[in-house]
C-alpha cells in the first residue's frame, strides 16, 4: 500500500525507482529525499483521450508525475483524507476529490449520461461538477479528499443508496446511478435547491459518502 495516514487529514508515501505516482497540484506538503515533481500533461495513465474528455467538461485538473526515491507527504486545504486500495476492480470518482494516485492504475474519463442517462447529465448540472467522472483501474491505491471525513456504504441488489449529489465522493462496483427528485422536510424548511434531488446507487459494490455537502 503505497499511502500511510499520517492524521485524517495527512498521508505519507514512499516511492522508490522505477515507480511513479500522481498528485493533483499542490498536494505535496513535504518530502525526504530525491524526488522529482513535473507537470504531467498526458493525463496520467490515461493518456490525451483523457485529458480531452475531461477538456469538454471544463474539468481539466492539473496533475503532477511524481518519482525518485524518498518519503512525500500529501494533503490539500486540510480536507481529510481517505484512502481506497482497488485489487483489479474500477473506482468512479469525482475529478476534484482526487488527491494522489498509484502510479500502476489506469486513468480514464466516463461519460455520466452512459450510467444515467438524461439524469446522468441532469446530475452534472446540479452538483456544478460536469458530466464526466474520472475512473481509476488495477492494482494501487487512491488518496481521495473529503470534508469532515468519509463513511463507506455497502450497495446491494435489495437495498440500493441515496445520496445527496453533493455528498457523493466516489463509488465502485457493478454500480449504476440515476438521479430523482426528493421534495421533502429540507425542501420545506428553504435549504438548498440542489436538496431537492437524490442520486441512487443500485446494484453491488461500495460507495464513498463525505460527512459534508461543501464542495472542495
């Protein structure tokens, strides 16, 4: 496992030659040895197929390769961290919740409509967070960013998840999500408009809540 946590909100790496990771810009708090930080442009493993989806959705995050040999310390704006470690499987997660990445997984863009359809898109449209959500593939670790912390919520045939699109953080599995309107006792007490939809997960796998409705 590539990524320690230091305190909820901190974790350490250890890299060493011949391996690589990527950081969303402005993650790297600290490092111990010789280590190298340089702009990636090719949009990780993903490569320009990447980076052109996400171009269309205005959601062009910047990352940063990072290799050499020594010990990094990764946090961003004090949001807490968590860490998520795949065996072969898919994470969705959205673009600005990414931290840092494990350099072996393969990066991808998907098209939300794909999943949901109409509501797939309608969901891009609330949450402010664009059509597309990145997908990480293989054998590694992710570092995802969250406010106030991150519960994990089980996905099952017989009791799928609602979740308040703000809240959503990532999701794996054999997972699909649609959005639906949810007028209820916020609605009725003037909290956000955005309250008046709920994005339900359904099928088998696992889905990443963050304690918080802020964006980051």
């Amino acid at each position: 496992m590539p990524f320690t946590p230091v305190n909820s909100r901190m974790v350490r790496a250890q890299i060493g030659p011949g391996q690589r990771m990527f950081s969303q810009r402005g993650a790297m708090l600290a490092y111990q040895g010789d280590v190298s930080f340089t702009p990636n442009i090719q949009g990780g493993q993903g490569g320009i197929g990447s980076m052109i989806g996400r171009r269309i959705a205005n959601e062009a995050t910047p990352l940063m390769t990072v290799e050499g040999s020594g010990t990094v310390l990764f946090g961003h704006g004090g949001h807490h961290v968590h860490v998520v470690d795949l065996t072969g499987d898919t994470l969705y997660v959205e673009v600005d919740r990414l931290l840092a990445f494990d350099g072996t997984l393969q990066q991808g863009t998907m098209f939300m409509g794909s999943q949901g359809g109409v509501m797939g898109m309608v969901r891009g449209q609330v949450t402010g967070q664009g059509l597309f959500t990145t997908t990480l593939k293989g054998q590694g670790a992710v570092a995802v960013m969250a406010h106030g912390g991150v519960i994990e919520l089980p996905i099952t045939p017989q009791r799928p998840v609602h979740v308040d699109p703000q809240a959503y953080v990532a999701h794996r599995g054999d997972v699909r999500n649609k959005l639906s309107t949810a007028l209820g006792w916020r609605d009725m007490v003037g909290r956000g408009s955005g309250e008046a939809f709920q994005l339900e997960l359904s099928g088998q796998g696992t889905v990443y809540v963050q304690a918080s409705e802020e964006k980051l």
